[in-house]
C-alpha cells in the first residue's frame, strides 16, 4: 500500500525514482525496495519522502479517497518503524489526513528519536501500560500509566522508557505531519 501510494506520488510528478531518491536523501534502491513491497520504509524516510511531496507522513498510507468508516485489526495495521533502536509505530487510523493515531510499545531504554524533535501539530500521549517521560523542550515529564500529556508539538520532543519494563502508548497527532 505504501509502495503504491509512493509510486502514484512519484509519477504524477514526472519524478524518476534517482530524482526522487536525490531530492529525499535516500537511495533509489531504497525508494524500488518501499515501492515494490519488499520493505517498509523507516519513519526518518517516510518523514523525508513526505516532505519532497509537501504532504503528511500519513497521505503516504491514504489511498485518494479514504473510508468515511474504518476498521483497524491487529495484524492488518500498517507499520512506521524508525531507525535501529528506535521505536516502531502502529498506525490505529486510516490516514484522512486530520490525524493520525499510533499504537507503540517501548522496550526498557528505548528512545523515540536520538534527539528532541519539533513539528507544526499538537499531540496527546496516553500510557496504557508502564511508565514513560516525555522530554519536552528541555524539560522530563513522567507519564505514568493511565495518564496523558497533550502539548504543542512545535515544542522539541522525544519519548523515553527509563523504567525496567515496557511501556504502552498510544500517540495521537492532529494534524499528521511529515
């Protein structure tokens, strides 16, 4: 699905993939790999595509006309992994582009990005299970379970587990951004 939408993408512009690849600071490879299925593309990447196309994160997954009404099932989401070490997202909604909601398990030490990142949306962490800080402009909340923390996300910002078990979130962010 995300090789398709990124294949659509890439030629209604007239961009051949070394130009596109150029433009992101990928490899063409890379880019016939995510656009033939063979593998999915790491959130650093699909925030770099995005961007080239001056689009959301999220219209890389949204067909042209998403569902008025939309079931998601485990096993059938979609999947944002991020760099080596960093966490991996679930993508809970179809990708209207309004917002976008992620479901994502931090192992012990595990870190959202290597450093605090800034984007014009607003978000709301929920921690179902565990405890996280959220590091926001400079400042660590803990989060524990049960709890929330809404801000804007123009503000730097990472998620940490510091704690020795796994923690549970589920991000939402309005709206989505490359």
């Amino acid at each position: 699905m995300i090789g398709e939408r990124l294949k659509e993408l890439r030629t209604v512009r007239g961009l051949s993939l070394r130009e596109l690849a150029t433009q992101a600071g990928v490899s063409a490879t890379l880019l016939s790999q995510i656009e033939r299925s063979v593998t999915d593309p790491s959130l650093e990447t699909m925030r770099r595509l995005a961007g080239v196309f001056g689009e959301s994160v999220s219209s890389l997954f949204s067909a042209p006309a998403p569902p008025s009404v939309w079931i998601s099932r485990p096993g059938e989401r979609s999947l944002l992994t991020a760099p080596k070490g960093q966490v991996g997202y679930e993508r809970l909604t179809a990708g209207n582009g309004q917002l976008e909601v992620l479901r994502a398990v931090l192992q012990p030490g595990q870190v959202s990005a290597d450093e605090p990142r800034g984007h014009a949306s607003t978000e709301c962490v929920y921690v179902v299970g565990g405890a996280l800080v959220a590091q926001i402009a400079g400042v660590d909340y803990p989060v524990l379970a049960g709890e929330s923390i809404s801000f804007d996300s123009r503000l730097p910002h990472r998620y940490m587990n510091q704690s020795q078990a796994p923690t549970e979130i589920i991000l939402s962010v309005t709206p989505p951004n490359p």
